[in-house]
C-alpha cells in the first residue's frame, strides 16, 4: 500500500537552518515583513528571500502558490519555496499551499517556517495528499531523477502540539483516500475479486468487523441480480461486509454501499475497444467505501458505519448474461436485461437490499461509476447526486463543498420510471439515452424501502482524471473519502 509521506511538527530550531538539506519552504505575503525565522534565513542568504518577497515577481504569484529560488548561497538546502500564504489563509488556500510544496519537492524532503500562521496542519494534508505516486509496478530505478512523491516533510511551529493534534485524523484520512487510489489504480490482473476481498478483510488489523460473503452464501439470500453480472466471469463473486462500531451500542449505522466491479468489458453487450482499458476503475465506489472505512478506522470515529461492497468482473462468455435475460433481485423483484453493459446497477441492487434488510441503516449512500451519461452532464469537475432525502443530500453537499470535492444535485421523479418500464418483467435496466442518469438512479430507487434516507453518488467523471487536480496527480483521485468522512464527523458522530 502507499504511505502518504511523513509529517511531523516541532518548534522552530532557527539555528539549524544553515544546515538544512532538502527544501525550505518561507510562507509570506508579498511586500510583507518576514518573521523571526525567515528573517534569519534571509540573512544567511545574503538577503536573496528578502529581495523575492519584495520583487514584482512574487506579485504575481497567486495566494498558494510558490516562486523557487534554487540553490540559494549560504545554507545547504538545494532550494527555497516562497509561498505566497496570508497568516489566516483559508483551509482551500493551506491545502494549496502544501500541494504546491509536494510538487516542488521532487523526492527531497520539506522544512516548512511556519511560524504562528493558522492553518498548518491543512497545509500539510495538502502536501500529503498531492504527494502521491502510484508506482509498484515499475522497475525501480535508484538513481532516477526527481521522484514523483516528496520525502519528510517538517512544519516548524509555535503550538506543535496543538498542530499535531489537529492533523491527526487528517493523516487518517490522508491514509483512507491513498488506499482508495491505490485500488482504484490496480490493474484488473492484480486486483481480481479475491485479492480486493482480502485486501478489505485486512481493515480487521485496525478494528473494522470484515465478513466475506461467497458466492454459495449470496445464492441463499437471493441476489440473483449481482450473481448474473459476475457468472461470465471464472473470478468468484462477492460481497464485503466492513462494520465500524465507534458510536452508541444501539444507534442504526450509516450504510454505504460501493459497485465493485474489478473489470467491465461490457459483457455481451461488448464496449469498443479502445479506452475499454480503463474499465480497471469501474470498482471506483468500492475503492472509496473502503476508504471511508480505513479512515474512519484510523481516527476512531465515533459512529456506527457499516461498509458493504458487491465485487465482480463482468465479462462476456458462454455463461455470461444475454440482453433479453429476465433476472430475480433479492427483494424479489424481476428485471429484463436490455444491456448487459449497465451492470452496475444489477450489483447495487442486491447490495442496498441486503443493507437495508440486515442493518436498518439510519440511512444509505451508494457510490458507482454508473453512466457515461454523468460526464457528459457534469464532466470532470463535479460528481453527481441523486435522493429521495434533502436534509441528508443536503448535509453531503455541505461536507463535499467544505472539502473541495465537487458535486451537484440533478433531479429524480416519477415521470423518468416510464423509461424503464417492462413487457416482460418488473423494469428494464436501462431507459435509453435520454436522462441515462437519472434513469439509473431511478433504477436504483426502487431498491429503497420507504423511510431509509438515501443518496446516490455517480463518480464515473471524477473516480480518475486524466490531469492533475488540486491535491492529486492524474489518475485515481480518491474522489468522496474526504466529503463522506466530513459527513460522518458532521451528521454521525455525537
């Protein structure tokens, strides 16, 4: 698994500056008076930090960000970060900030003056979560030229106590959204249904209660719907059960429930070939569910969540479901297959009954990369939401908004339930191309007993991204960890 770097905060030590290797980061504001540390800097540099502050240069450096001055005379560090941060940046500006130092880090490690600046432990989440790479697949190469991850990274402060204390659970999260990326990453290869199972099963280490539901057991429940996607498939089908008891005794968990579809060729329903190689991520709402848990885990919430996931490959073969198929779900209801490429569905259907039938959940979130039709609506940026509860969507969108994860509320009603109306059977898959989205979570709405709050997340635009993003290179972002973990620490916890 990849470690997000090593943070540590400890009292300014001005006379270790000269001394220093790595890099050096003064955190100031254009024109401004630098502090006692940095002043200190300065002079061992001949005035060279003073004289950036003061240039035109800095001025245009936008609040997070940083100019370089490399290889400064007088001190052993290999470079100085000036960052443009105000003493009361905002958590946005401080994660920038951080992200920003990861950037320029280059593999060496980080010595941040900081001073009496608010903030500190966001700007070192910031670095930990833009210093990431993921890279177990490749030779190493020891002499390899500027690394993609930073190394230590120190944050000289007045209150290190107190700025250690506020980044603890924010290394615990750190911890959750890497584990998410790095399964989001893994190849389909690697990452088959059992590997992921006991990659989960792993999470008991750390207090999580982790059954593993096989394909005989899930027959006896009934989820012929998620049996159907995974039976083309020689990878075994399963569901992952990770319970998180942190609150009260008898207080109903939050259920989130993740599609964990390990690869998706489309089934019979075959998808072009080309880009089909990104189909490794189409366990992305698995990915973050197991997120949330390990980072719930690490900072001992003090909840009751209740993680379950349904993992299989959808792939098409002598066995594989056909277009035309009429499938029996667990709650009983029958469903005409029309394509097999929207399977995502199928799994979650039998995943939220079963959650809602064991756990009487206080209320219910599922997360899926679902429908190309999400990132044609709301593209790269946002993801989207669906609910039949506004207190609860609402609250998400707070919490999503407070940590930079963007998401949007898109309609549901009546009127879209036409579009996957049967001949034959109980609902269609699919509706056709108009209101693709929202004829799949309507699809899913219909696996939602009366009275269960519930949101339905479609990630497919923002799981993995082809540039970087604020706190993440390209790739899997770990998009929904940080936004469901603010949830739970906002709605859930005492």
């Amino acid at each position: 698994m990849t470690v997000p770097a090593s943070v540590r905060f400890e009292a300014p030590d001005a006379d270790a500056l000269a001394e220093r290797g790595g890099r050096i980061a003064v955190l100031a504001e254009p024109g401004a008076r630098l502090d006692q540390v940095a002043r200190r800097l300065n002079r061992l540099t001949k005035g060279a930090v003073e004289r950036a502050v003061a240039a035109p240069a800095f001025e245009k450096v936008k609040r997070g960000e940083a100019m370089t001055l490399s290889w400064p005379a007088g001190v052993a560090a290999e470079g100085i970060e000036i960052v443009n941060l105000p003493p009361r940046p905002t958590v946005a500006e401080a994660r920038k900030a951080g992200a920003a130092l990861a950037r320029a880090a280059k593999g060496a490690e980080i010595t941040v003056i900081g001073a009496n600046r608010r903030q500190l432990h966001e700007l070192a989440f910031g670095a930990a979560l833009r210093g990431y790479a993921f890279d177990v697949h490749k030779s190493k190469d020891e002499d390899a030229d500027d690394p993609e991850t930073p190394g230590a990274i120190t944050v000289w402060t007045s209150k290190p106590e107190e700025a250690e204390a506020a980044f603890a659970p924010r290394r615990a999260v750190a911890e959750g959204v890497f584990f998410t990326r790095d399964l989001v990453s893994e190849p389909a290869n690697v990452l088959t249904t059992t590997e992921f199972a006991d990659r989960l099963a792993a999470l008991s280490d750390m207090g999580v209660e982790v059954e593993v539901l096989e394909e005989a057991e899930l027959e006896k429940l009934g989820m012929g719907s998620l049996l159907a996607v995974g039976q083309g498939s020689a990878a075994p089908s399963k569901v992952v059960v990770m319970q998180w008891k942190g609150g009260e005794a008898d207080a109903a968990p939050l259920a989130l429930c993740g599609k964990g579809v390990v690869f998706d060729t489309g089934g019979i329903s075959l998808k072009p070939a080309q880009g089909m190689e990104d189909m490794t991520m189409d366990m992305g709402g698995a990915g973050v569910v197991a997120g949330v848990m390990k980072a719930l885990a690490g900072r001992k919430a003090k909840a009751n969540v209740v993680g379950l996931v349904g993992l299989v490959e959808n792939m098409p073969s002598g066995t594989a479901i056909r277009p035309g198929d009429v499938l029996t779900s667990m709650k009983g209801d029958t469903i005409e297959v029309i394509n097999t490429d929207a399977e995502g569905r199928l799994v979650l259907a039998d995943v939220m009954w079963y959650a809602q039938e064991r756990f009487a959940p206080a209320g219910m979130i599922d997360l899926a990369t679902l429908t190309g039709a999400m990132i044609i609506a709301l593209g790269h940026e946002r993801a989207g939401l669906f609910s039949n509860d506004d207190p609860l969507c609402g609250a998400l969108e707070k919490a999503a908004e407070a940590e930079g994860e963007g998401a949007w509320r898109l309609p549901m009603g009546e009127g879209y339930d036409a579009l996957l109306k049967s001949d034959i059977a109980d609902m269609k898959n699919v509706g056709g191309r108009s209101a693709g989205s929202i004829t799949a979570a309507q699809f899913l709405g219909r696996f939602v007993k009366e009275g269960t709050p519930w949101v339905h997340i479609d990630i497919a635009g923002v799981a993995r991204v082809a540039k970087d993003t604020a706190l993440a290179p390209k790739g899997a972002t770990g998009w929904g960890v940080m936004a469901l973990d603010r949830l739970v620490a906002d709605r859930f916890e005492g």
